[in-house]
C-alpha cells in the first residue's frame, strides 16, 4: 500500500481529490447536455421554424430526445473500452467529444440561412453528445465507488449524483444571468448562443482536471491478476446470469428512476414555460430556487443508503412520484397561472366532433395545416393558444362546436373561428399568458422542491445500486447499459411523448400518466425482483 493509502490524513486528500474531479468533470458535461433541454423554446425558432408552432416545439423536444437514444450505443461503445484499458482514459475521450459538440451547436446557422440542412446538423451534434454521455457516467461512477471505503459507497456516489442536478444548476445560472443582461428579444435572436460557445472553457478545466487523476485501484489490481475481461459485451449480456441482472437493473429500479428524474427537472419546467405560459425567464429562476434547496438531498439520501439500503429509498420515491404526481401538477397550475386554473373551472372548454374528423395534432413534415375539418381548425387552434380542452363525440348539422363554459361556436371556417375563439376565451377568463404578479412564487418552488426530492430519493443511491450489482470484470459495461437506457429512453423520450399526448388529447395533465406508470411498474417489478446490495464488495 502507499503512503498515502495508509495514512487518515493522506486517505481523506485522495478521497476528496477523487470526488472532486470526477463530479467536476461530470458536472461541466451536465451542462453541456442540458442546455439544449432548456432552451428547447428558443431553440424550436431558430432551427425548426418551417413547421407550425406546435409540431417545432414538439421536434425541438425530439431533437432533444435524440441525444438521449444513442445513450444506450455509447454505453456498449465505452463501457467495453473502459473494462478493457481502463476507467480514467475513456471519459477523457468522452469529454472532448461531449465539449467540442456543444461549442459547434453555438455556432450553427439557423433554419433562416441554410434552410433544412440546420436540424440536421443540429440533431447530428445530439447525437455525438449523447453518444459522449452514454460512456461518462458509468466511467464516473465506477471510478469513485471503487475509491470509496466499505459502507461508505452511497454517501461518496452521491457527490456523482448530484452532477446531472448541479451540471443543469449551472446551465440555469449563465442562462439567467444572459436572459437578464441582454433582454429576451436579443437573447431569443442571438444570445442564446453564448452558454453554448462557453463550454469551450469549461471543456478546458474538464480535461485538465481529469488528467490529475490515477486509475482506479480494482482496475489496477484486474490488471495485475490478469483477470481483465476481454470480451465484456459477451460477458455482460451473452450470458444469462449477468444480463437477468441487467434486466432487473434496468425495470426495477433505473426505469421508475429516470422518469422521475425528467418530469421533476425537465416536464416541470417545460410545463411551466410552454403549458402555463410563464415566461421563460421566470420559469428558470423557479426551478433554479428548488434545485438549489434539493440538491443537498442527493448527498442525505446517498448517506442514508449505506445505513437501511438502497431499495426502500428509491422504490418509496417511485411510489411517491406514481401516487402524487396528478394532484402535484395541478397544484402547480393553480400556483403558476391561477387565471388559467380558474377559467379552466369555471368554464372548460369541450370540442364536440365525429372521432372520424379529427386528426393526431401532430405533423411530422410541417406541411399540414389543419384546416380540412372543423374539429382540425378547433383543435389546432386551441393547440396553438395553450388552451386544455375535452373531447366529446357529437357536432351540430355536420359541423364541429367548441364550447366555451356556456358560449357555443360553431367550427365554419379558419379565420372567423378563430375571430370567435379569442372573443369566447377572453371573455372567459383565459389568459394570454401567466400574469407575473399573480403568480403564487413561494407556493410553485415549495411544489418544485418536492418533485426535486422525489428526484433525489430515486436518484442519490442508484449509482451505488448498479456499480454493486454487477462483478468488477464487465461493471463499466454492465451497469452502463441499464442506467443509459433507462435515463436515455424511458426518461430522454419523456418529455417529446407527454407534450405529444397532450398535444392530441387538450388535456394538459394526460403526458403524467407516462411516469406515472413506469413508477408504477418499477415499483412492482423491484419489490420482486430486485436484489438489496449495500453489503456486497466491490471485488469480485
């Protein structure tokens, strides 16, 4: 052993040197990855304004969502090469691809100039991030859970769980600081560029922080009993008794989890600004004021695994999530644009049309308008207004009626229905937007602090769950997989799919029924299948 292994003093420095360059690290790729997701609005005009307004705003959040399907392919990619030469070389190539694909999205043209070819480019770019991303986290944590002392594996984790909430944190903070400094005329034109062109230098300190780092020490010792895997793809999933582990990895805990994640950090605030009509601005120092109180959360429940166990904590969070979120968010709507919860009340809005005439309220090429029948015009114009509305089967004479609380248009043409339209909302009650001062502040970061905790129940103890499930030989491989799926699919996709359910329904809380019942299945699934590991060692 070394000198500094042995000695308390020594041992205390080598442990905070470990946890902090990798969650440093892991941190500054967080908010490469992340700013995409917040400014989707923004983003949405400047690379997909050949669509309608709903359709951009639904592929902005697709583009966004792309980055998350390759995660998976970047887990296999890197997982393989950091169980074959090492954890601490693979997420130095994972961060020079992840910094350099955010610095060029800050310099891509917009739809404006070249036309199709920018979402292209844009979407390519996801998908290099994601790719970079699918081998940094379980590099990451694989790295400080082998550093970490026994029964302390939660608590030192933790630290790397904090970094996707710390990474999106500081996102939120330069996006802030920019939107208020320029004003958001010019920070929608070209301000919006900024946060991406800054990652330039933090990719800078990433690197040469993470070039301070040894390998990890259940690497080195593999290496010197020569038992390092040399097919770890095979080992991990061609084999049953590994990829059954993966498998309940992957249900059991990580796909409950990941959806908790996104709607507590992501839907919340795409809720927020696109939904309830705060304005942007707003809607991000909401969130940041409720990240800001929960993450130290991600540390306390970390800790507390390594006492009662990983399981409970992160399946009673999944319960949580499942049996509150319905009422959380319509708390929320109530606290956030109160006009809009009383007008809802007070006089709904009902489409009543033949099934048969309404179209999926979605354009995958940008070139419908929906305007062939009176349910498309109603709908698409309540679409577009943020307006929640019910379906019923029925119509007046052939033609659609849309009833607002006891007003009654009948759907004849484009423009006098929406003339009509705007004169029954206003009359209603509906706002334009949410009111600034109206809004209740205190109550909608009490409602965020608590998704955030949620978050943090599910998310603080995962990493030690996956690194302990699966033997050191194919861990990074291993582990990696499980948590990318889960993260980059059930919870990637979760926003694009709940904005499109409720796109097609008008009812603004029916994207919930999506995490709900991935928590709900996680929750059934891990307290049957998935094992309790907070006593099992690291070497084997």
């Amino acid at each position: 052993m070394t000198t500094e292994a042995t000695s308390p003093t020594g041992t205390r420095q080598s442990e905070r040197k470990v946890i902090l360059a990798s969650s440093l690290g892991t941190v500054f790729e967080w908010y490469d990855f992340y700013l995409y997701g917040l400014l989707a609005t923004v983003i949405s005009a400047q690379f997909f304004s050949g669509v309608n307004e709903t359709t951009g705003f639904i592929f902005a959040l697709a583009a966004f969502a792309a980055g998350f399907a390759v995660r998976p392919f970047g887990a296999l990619v890197f997982g393989r090469i950091g169980d074959l030469v090492g954890r601490k070389n693979t997420f130095l190539v994972t961060m020079g691809l992840m910094g350099a694909s955010t610095f060029l999205v800050g310099v891509l043209p917009s739809y404006a100039s070249i036309g199709v070819a920018a979402p292209i480019l844009l979407v390519l770019l996801r998908l290099v991030q994601g790719l970079a991303l699918g081998g940094e986290y379980g590099g990451a944590a694989t790295y400080v859970a082998e550093h970490a002392p026994e029964g302390k594996r939660g608590l030192f984790t933790s630290f790397i769980q904090t970094t996707a909430t710390l990474g999106l944190f500081a996102a939120l903070g330069v996006v802030i600081v920019i939107r208020s400094a320029m004003g958001e005329a010019a920070f929608a034109d070209w301000g919006w560029r900024i946060p991406f062109l800054i990652s330039i230098v933090l990719l800078g300190i990433s690197l040469w922080i993470r070039l301070q780092l040894e390998e990890s020490p259940v690497f080195k010792q593999m290496k010197v009993e020569g038992t390092i895997s040399k097919a770890p793809l095979t080992e991990a999933f061609g084999r049953w008794e590994n990829l059954k582990w993966v498998l309940v990895a992957l249900f059991g805990a990580v796909a409950g989890q990941a959806v908790v994640w996104y709607s507590g950090q992501f839907y919340a605030l795409f809720f927020l600004e696109k939904t309830l009509k705060v304005d942007g601005a707003t809607a991000n120092i909401l969130i940041a004021i409720a990240l800001a109180l929960g993450t130290p959360f991600f540390i306390f429940f970390g800790w507390l695994s390594d006492k009662v166990g990983r399981k409970p904590i992160i399946l009673t969070g999944c319960a949580l999530a499942a049996l509150t979120y319905f009422p959380a968010f319509q708390m929320l709507t109530s606290a956030a644009n109160p006009a809009l919860s009383e007008a809802q009340a007070r006089a709904p809005v009902v489409v009543f049309a033949h099934a048969e005439t309404c179209s999926f309220q979605f354009d995958p090429i940008g070139r419908t308008s929906f305007d062939r029948t009176g349910c498309d015009i109603a709908k698409s114009a309540l679409a577009k207004a943020g307006i929640p509305y019910a379906n019923e089967d029925g119509a007046y004479h052939g033609r659609a009626l849309v009833h607002v609380g006891e007003q009654v248009i009948s759907v004849a043409d484009k423009q006098s229905f929406a003339a009509a339209l705007s004169e029954s909302l206003a009359v209603a009650g509906y706002p334009a937007k949410a009111d600034p001062a109206a809004i209740n502040k205190p109550m909608v970061v009490a409602i965020l602090f608590y998704l955030v905790l949620l978050v943090t129940m599910v998310y603080g103890p995962i990493a030690a769950l996956l690194v302990e499930l699966f033997p050191s030989r194919i861990r990074y491989t291993a582990m990696s997989l499980p948590y990318h799926i889960g993260n980059g699919w059930f919870g990637g996709f979760l926003p694009t799919t709940a904005f499109a359910m409720v796109a097609a329904t008008g009812n603004i809380y029916y994207g919930l029924w999506y995490p709900v019942i991935v928590a709900g299945l996680t929750l059934v699934v891990g307290l049957l299948f998935l094992p309790e590991t907070f006593r099992r060692s690291l070497h084997r």
